[in-house]
C-alpha cells in the first residue's frame, strides 16, 4: 500500500485511489486494462511463437552458471524450464571444470512453494564460516524486495526447528558466529525508515527472541538505512556499523572489540565516499575531489595508521574525461581491478608490497565489450572468475590465479564456461557513437545492427541516466531473437545521470540538473535519424524504473521523435514518489517534492503532470509494473495510464500480480513480459511488414 492514505489529495489527483495496491477498485481496473492489452498484442500465432523463442533462450541449459565460493563447494542458484521457481545447488570446482557438472540440490524452491502454499522467489543467502554447515536463507513471496528469512542446516538439508528466523521485512541479517547475527528488521514503531528499510542495528543471540536482540546502534528517524556486520578473515575478525544518510551519503563506524566498552569509532572519510575494508588495507573511491585527489578515484590506505590519523594513500586509480573506475575485487595477496574507457573494459592486477603497488594488465578482453569478476575467495587463494560479454558475443568465463608467472601475458585466464550463441549474428555490427547534447557534451552509445543496411530501419533505442548505473556492452539473447533476428537495429545510450564517466557523469544531472540525463537521451535519437539509421515513425524506445521516468519524460517532452514507447516498472509522479514504498530514499537523487525549492523542477520533470491534450500527438506507449513491486510502487504505472487514457492518448497496461520490482519471478512471466514488448513495438515500427 502507499505509505499515507490517498484520500488526502482528492482534488489534487482524481486518480489516487489507484494507488491501493490491493484495493478492489483498483485490481478491477488493472484487470480490465490487462484484459485489454492482452487482447490487442496476445492474440495471434505470431505472438506464440515469439514467446516460445524467448522462452527457449531463457531455459536454454547452456547458460553459463555462475558461482559463488563458499570453503570447498561452488554455490549457484538455477531456473529453468522444470525449475520454474528455481532450485539452489552447490557442486565441486572438479565438477564445475566439466562440460556437465554433477549438482547437490540444496533447496528446491518449487517443491518449498507447493508443500507451504506460497509463491517463494529466491532472496539470497549468507553462509557461516568456516565450517559452512549453516546458512541463512533469505526468501521473497513473490519477487517483493521484503523477505523471510530462515536458518538452513547445509549438513541434513533442511530449515532449522527453532533457529533463526525473521518475519516478513526488508532485513538486514548477517552472520557474527554460530550463537549470533548482526539483524536490522521491523521492531516496531521506530525501527524503519521512512523508505521501509531498518534503523537499529542489533545484535541476536540464538535462543533468544528475536525482540530481545541487544542494540547496538540506531540511526537517526531521516536516516535512510542502518546495518551492522562482521568481518571473519581470520587475523582481522572485527565488526562494523553502517550509516545510510541518504543515497548518497553515509558513514562507516568500527565496532569496538566484541565485550569491550566504547563508542563506535567512525573511519573518518567524506560522507559521499564509499568505503570498503579488506585485511589490512582501507580502499576509498571519493565522490568529490579529496586529499588532493579527483572524484572518482580509487584510494588504498593503511587501516591502521589512517585511524591513527595518517593520510597517505596510495592512488590505485586517477580518472580522465573519458575513463573510469568500474569495480575491484580481491584475491588473497591481490586487487583485480576494472576500469572503463568510453564505456568499454579494462582490466589489471595490482600486488601490495614494501615497495608500493605493482601493477600489470589483464588483455584478453575485446574491444567494446564488458568484463567482470564473478569470484573470488579472498581467504583462501588467488583464484578468481572472470567473467566477458559483448553485444554479439556470447559471455565467456574465464579462470585464472592472479600473480601467477605469465599473468600479463595469459590473459584472462583459461576458458572455464562458454555460452552458446543463441541468435544469428551473420551480418551484424557494433558500433560505437557519439551524439552532441545541447551543451555541447559528447553523449556515447552503442548501435547493434546490420551492417550493410540500404537505409533507416526500424530501430529499439534503451537507457537508464540515474544512480550512477552504467549502460555498458552485454550479451542478451533475448535482444538478439526477438529483435535483431528480425532486422531490427539496438542502440545503448550512456547518458548523464548514469556511471559511465564517472560521479561526475552522475552528478551531472542531479537534481534539478535532470533533465541534461533527458536532452542527451533526445541528442542520441536525433544523431541516429542523421545519420540515416532510422526515422522518427521507425524509432522506439524502453526503459525501466528510472529509465521508466526517462521513457515518461521523452513522451511529454519529445514526442515527435519517437513512434513508441516502452516503460518498466516506471517512475512517473515526481510529486508523490517519495510518499510511496521506498520513494523516499530517492529524494538524494531528485530532490524533495515537499521542499518548495525543489518541487518546481520535479513538476517541470514530472511526467504525469506534464501530460497535455493538445499539441504534438503521443507515440503508443507501453507500460508494465507488478502488483507486487514494492520499491517502484505501481501506482505510477496505473495513474499514468489512466490520465494518458482520459487525454485521449494511445497507452497499453499490463500489471503481473507477481514479479517484484523485476517484473517477473520466473522464465514463464519474462518471456510473455517480453513478448507483449517486442510484438507492441515492431507492430508500430514496422506497420505493413
């Protein structure tokens, strides 16, 4: 339900009452526009058969599946065409080698759903060290970010009777040893943000009920979130509590050893730092320029003489216009780093020493394609995955031992898993462009499509342009069946807003800045119609969540470049998002309807209020969300839909009752989710094929 009740703004909105999630007026309406939408894109053979291609590709037992590693097992969870709801397996890394590894069922979440008569997706897991024997499992009724959580005995594969285990709530849990665990769940009156997330950090001892867990540390009612953990490397067990401040700031305290007196002690960054620690070494990426050093910066420092006021850092990595810190990860004496350049992977090993850092490169990953550590152990060796994609190349993991004599020349490693092709790339091209938004800063994107085109065909255009997410290269055989298959062009967009040069990039369009994330989008649609690629009637674009409020913001801003529109799970009333679900954690990113300094621009940014009669007409538009998505509250979908509907404008809903802020929970919902998209959308591009 929506965090106030609706009833408050009658005059305001004539369509709050949409905003009751389960409300029956409101589910009566959602089945009727489902029922609607069915019945105009659902309906043929056509739609059958491109169904059942997605399908296949989404179950297709070639799939690469990734690891994580826990002591001497490799733990994965799986779904596929007889494990709807998806099934968690461990197996050996002598297995794993294999073209077919033998898998331990550990949990069968299809055999748990049936006997409990609930709809479980799976949440996750934590494994206690170092005997992992014991896991707490984290389950979700039906995609929604809020989970249960219970104890699994890995020895006799079964729930614990009488171990831990947590209601219904967007938890925070983590393991400190076999008698106790670090929990943040609702408590009560007090115990959650305004977002839904918790606030007391508690400390709970087996046995115990749960409303007696000590606290150890509570944050402040404005606060977004609050979590406490343990760090079991052995020679550095410590604890630590975390502050969430907002989206973007936050603080990090350590513990003072377990049974002594003390207050937390904070490790003394800027509050848009983020942090992280690993054995001796304390690594620092500064959002705004520090020490001397830019935004964007990879900082390692010595834990131990930085809280004893030292602030030497070694720069493990120093940003350009055009690069970009994209992740790090360690192995026992080494740090795999990645970085971008125009939105393409770079890869290195680094190695502490007396000397300093030594650095070598990582090759072996292709041009315009993007590469990942999938794992690690950082206990135990120097072993590490390596994971690689491209648009039309098909994701590859590699292994490798960092340090080890060759690296720099082997590359990334020996070839472990390779995933079959599942489209037909003959004829087909990457490219990369960039298109000039009206400040004049270069905008890249990626085009996919025939190589050899006589001119504009019909083409998908997608982005995202918030929360520092990068748009980079990656292989979807869904993309490449129900669209370049046909002869259909893709084009990735790297907007402001996003990560894909860094928090300056992000930071870009802030706020009231936003809409630099909306005229770059606008710039790459006009550079691909002037280039020839495609026209304004042959020109779709998707996008999901914050890409949602983008897709919103081309419809009522540009629509006469576009000739349909998609939007997931979207974000679309700018002036009540953060009084729905988790809207509130968003204001960092937005700004804050209830400050009048704010509420200007996101009116101005607001697609639902920008929604007009008159002037240019609207492309089609598609929207999808879930019933059960409780971070993006449906609602936005739903209203949209209505008024765009009393406007006069052509609109498409469907609501699943299920799928979480994904969508979709299993490979069936996915693959009618993307079907309904892909059959809307070359319909209306390609009239007459």
């Amino acid at each position: 339900m929506s965090n106030e009740d609706p009833s408050v703004e009658p005059a305001a909105d004539p369509y709050l009452w949409l905003e009751e999630v389960t409300g029956e007026a409101a589910l009566g309406w959602v089945r009727e526009r489902n029922a609607e939408t069915v019945a105009a894109l659902a309906g043929t053979p056509a739609f059958k058969v491109l169904e059942t291609g997605i399908r296949e590709v989404l179950d297709d037992d070639g799939r690469i599946p990734y690891v994580v590693r826990r002591g001497r097992h490799l733990y994965n969870f799986w779904q596929d065409a007889d494990h709807v709801r998806g099934v968690w397996r461990r197996t050996t890394p002598e297995e794993y080698a294999t073209d077919r590894p033998a898998w331990e069922t550990l949990l069968d979440l299809d055999a748990l759903a049936a006997a409990e008569g609930e709809k479980w997706a799976w949440a996750g897991s934590s494994v206690l060290a170092p005997e992992y024997r014991h896991a707490l499992v984290m389950l979700s009724r039906d995609g929604a970010d809020a989970c249960v959580v219970r104890e699994f005995d890995l020895g006799t594969l079964e729930f614990v009777q009488g171990g831990f285990e947590v209601p219904e709530a967007k938890t925070r849990i983590g393991w400190i040893d076999h008698d106790r665990v670090w929990i943040g769940t609702d408590f009560g009156p007090g115990s959650m943000s305004g977002s839904g997330y918790p606030l007391q950090v508690r400390r709970w001892r087996r046995g115990t009920a749960l409303h007696e867990a000590e606290t150890v540390y509570e944050g402040l009612p404005s606060d977004l979130s609050a979590s406490g953990w343990h760090d079991d490397t052995p020679g550095f067990e410590r604890d630590f509590v975390h502050r969430q401040i907002d989206f973007w700031k936050q603080e990090l305290f350590l513990l003072p050893e377990d049974g002594s007196d003390g207050p937390p002690l904070k490790i003394d960054v800027p509050d848009d730092a983020g942090t992280s620690v690993h054995r001796a070494w304390l690594l620092v990426t500064p959002k705004t320029p520090w020490l001397g050093h830019p935004a964007g910066s990879l900082l390692a420092f010595d834990l131990d003489a930085f809280l004893a006021g030292g602030r030497e850092a070694a720069v493990l990595f120093t940003p350009d216009e055009r690069t970009a810190l994209a992740g790090y990860s360690w192995t026992r004496h080494h740090l795999v780093l990645g970085t971008t350049a125009d939105v393409t992977s770079r890869m290195e090993v680094l190695t502490p020493g007396p000397e300093g850092w030594r650095r070598a490169p990582l090759p072996g990953v292709p041009p315009l394609s993007t590469a990942w550590v999938s794992c690690t152990d950082p206990d135990v060796d120097d072993d590490y995955f390596l994971g690689v994609s491209g648009f039309l190349q098909p994701s590859t993991l590699y292994g490798g031992t960092a340090g080890a004599d060759g690296e720099g020349e082997a590359g990334a490693g020996r070839t472990v898993k390779q995933a079959p092709a599942l489209f037909d790339t003959a004829g087909l091209a990457v490219r990369r462009h960039f298109a000039t938004s009206p400040d004049g800063t270069r905008v890249p994107y990626f085009v996919v499509g025939p190589e050899d085109r006589p001119g504009p065909g019909p083409t998908l255009l997608s982005g995202y342009g918030g929360f520092e997410v990068s748009q980079a290269p990656y292989y979807s055989p869904v993309t490449g069946r129900a669209w370049l298959a046909r002869g259909g062009t893709y084009v990735v967009a790297g907007i402001r807003g996003g990560g894909e040069y860094g928090p300056s990039w992000h930071r870009a369009a802030l706020g009231a800045d936003r809409v630099r994330a909306f005229d770059d989008f606008a710039a790459v649609a006009r550079d691909l119609i002037a280039r020839g690629i495609t026209t304004p009637a042959q020109l779709g674009i998707e996008g999901g969540s914050n890409g949602g409020l983008l897709m919103g913001a081309m419809l009522t801003r540009h629509p006469e470049l576009f000739g349909a529109v998609v939007a997931h799970v979207p974000l679309l009333d700018m002036l009540r998002f953060h009084r729905l679900l988790a809207g509130a954690s968003w204001i960092a990113e937005y700004g804050d309807p209830d400050d009048p300094a704010d509420r200007r621009h996101l009116e101005e940014i607001s697609p639902y209020h920008q929604v007009r009669a008159g002037g240019a007409p609207y492309p089609p538009l598609l929207l999808l969300t879930s019933t059960r998505d409780d971070r993006v509250h449906p609602g936005h979908a739903r209203k949209m839909a209505a008024r765009l509907r009393e406007h006069g404008h052509p609109v498409l809903f469907h609501e699943h009752l299920g799928g979480g802020h994904a969508g979709a929970t299993d490979h069936g919902q996915t693959a009618f989710n993307e079907a309904l998209v892909h059959t809307f959308l070359w319909d209306r591009l390609t009239p007459g094929r």
